[in-house]
C-alpha cells in the first residue's frame, strides 16, 4: 500500500477513532468512582495487534504490546501484519501461530 493511502486512512480514521476512544478511561473513572455503576468485566481471551504498515511500526508498538501483555497475562496475544513483520515479531518472541501474514496489495484476500 502506498505511504500516502496509508496517511489519509490515518488522518480521516485513525485519529477520529482514537479520539473517540479515548473518552473510554473517562467513563471507566465514572463507573470505578459510583460503585453501582462498577462492572465486573472479565479479561478479554485474545487481544489482536493489527500492525500493517511497516517494520517500524512493530518497534514502536512494542511497549505497548509488552505492557498490555503484562496487564493481562492469561490473555492470548495475535498480531496481524505485512509479511515482513513476520520475521520481526518472531525475533521478539512471540510464536508463529499467533503471527499471521497480510500482503498489502491484496486488499480483497484480507
């Protein structure tokens, strides 16, 4: 996928998206502060990574993802990304079944 493409998702998506969710610690203090309001949500079972754009990406994700990780250690972690972040996120140590490859140019296969 070209750069541009990639940046105009970002912009017209991607930072929408992100503004939205972060009203979600908001309403999360709202909930913890009225107890009758406080949910006993269990630990989600898989937390997919969706990591398309490039190597670098995965570098700067891994905090992230190493905290997230941390936070919820009986959850499964999956990461979908361009094939040459295969390699990249086996050499941080995550295992191959939980990796699964997207070629960019096929939009339609994904």
């Amino acid at each position: 996928m070209h750069p541009d493409t990639m940046r105009l998702i970002d912009r017209w998506v991607g930072i929408p998206l992100c503004f939205f969710a972060s009203f979600w610690p908001l309403k999360k203090a709202q909930a913890d502060s009225n107890s009758t309001l406080a949910t006993n949500i269990p630990p989600p079972d898989t937390i997919v990574f969706i990591l398309i754009a490039e190597i670098g990406v995965l570098v700067v994700a891994y905090p992230a993802i190493k905290e997230t990780r941390k936070q919820h250690p009986k959850s499964r972690a999956c990461f979908i990304t361009a094939s040459a972040g295969l390699q990249t996120l086996e050499l941080m140590g995550f295992e191959k079944e939980d990796i699964f490859g997207w070629k960019p140019n096929r939009l339609k296969a994904f």
